[in-house]
C-alpha cells in the first residue's frame, strides 16, 4: 500500500505534538523534550525515499525516532493516527496479516510494536495473554485506516 505524507499531515502531527517541523521538500523533524522526565527525542519523516532496484521499486516513507539511547525506524509507512487528547502520534507500516506500530509521545516517550498479528487488532482484548494486550490496543486504533486490507 502506497502511502505518502501530506503538508496537511504534517500539520495535523504538528498539532499532536504541540512542536512545530522543521521541513524541507521531503524531511519533515520534529524536536520534542520534557522537562519533568529529562527525556529529549528526535522524530524525522522522509516523505519519498527512493527505493529503485528493490522489490518494492519506485519510493517509500520513513518514520524514524533518535533518542539518547536508541533509534527507531519504520520502513513503509502505510498510515498514522494521531489524538490531540491523548498527546499521541502511531505510523503504522502495515503488509498482509501484520503490523508494525511507532508510537511518538508529546512528552518525548516513544513506543514500538513490531509484526503484530493484525487479527490480534478487533479481538477481545480479555481473551488475549497479558505479553499481547499492549500491542493490541495500541495498534486497535489504527484499524479503520485500512478499511479492508484484511
């Protein structure tokens, strides 16, 4: 699945985030800090990266996150949810009966799940072992921006 972000999109993650990007024609970086906790990330968007000579072919989004201790990346986004009320921004690179979800905080917390079964998305969560309930919520919400892909 094709997915590109929008100027608009980028807005709307600007919003969530309470951060203004930094932007050129295809990177969009978003430096997010709290001062309660000390925690400092750096979330970069590349909205076209060009992927010739792969199987994919042609180009594809990138959602990477740099922390003092660690980095993150999600590789072909597919899509991404964001709340307002909840401070909460989730990219969600989503192929076949998995998915794959990057979760950005406004108080600079970052969260990932990774080859998540997608079925695991509309279950009861009551029914699932507590090392799933996590994922499952988190991702649940990302589950109408693919309509029927499964």
């Amino acid at each position: 699945m094709s997915f590109s972000f929008t100027d608009a999109d980028i807005e709307r993650i600007e919003s969530v985030l309470g951060v203004k990007a930094k932007t050129d024609a295809s990177l969009a970086r978003f430096e997010l800090a709290d001062k309660s906790s000390g925690r400092r990330i750096t979330l970069e968007i590349h909205r076209d990266v060009k992927t010739e000579g792969l199987t994919s072919g042609g180009s594809t989004t990138l959602v990477s996150v740099y922390a003092a201790s660690s980095f993150l990346q999600l590789q072909g986004c597919t899509g991404f949810w964001g709340s307002q009320d909840l401070g909460e921004v989730i990219f969600v690179a989503r192929s076949g009966e998995t998915a794959n979800g990057l979760v950005v905080e406004r108080e600079a917390g970052c969260s990932l799940y990774a080859n998540v079964d997608t079925n695991l998305l509309s279950t009861d969560f009551t029914q699932l072992a507590p090392e799933l309930i996590m994922s499952s919520l988190a991702l649940s919400v990302t589950e109408d921006l693919f309509g029927d892909l499964g």
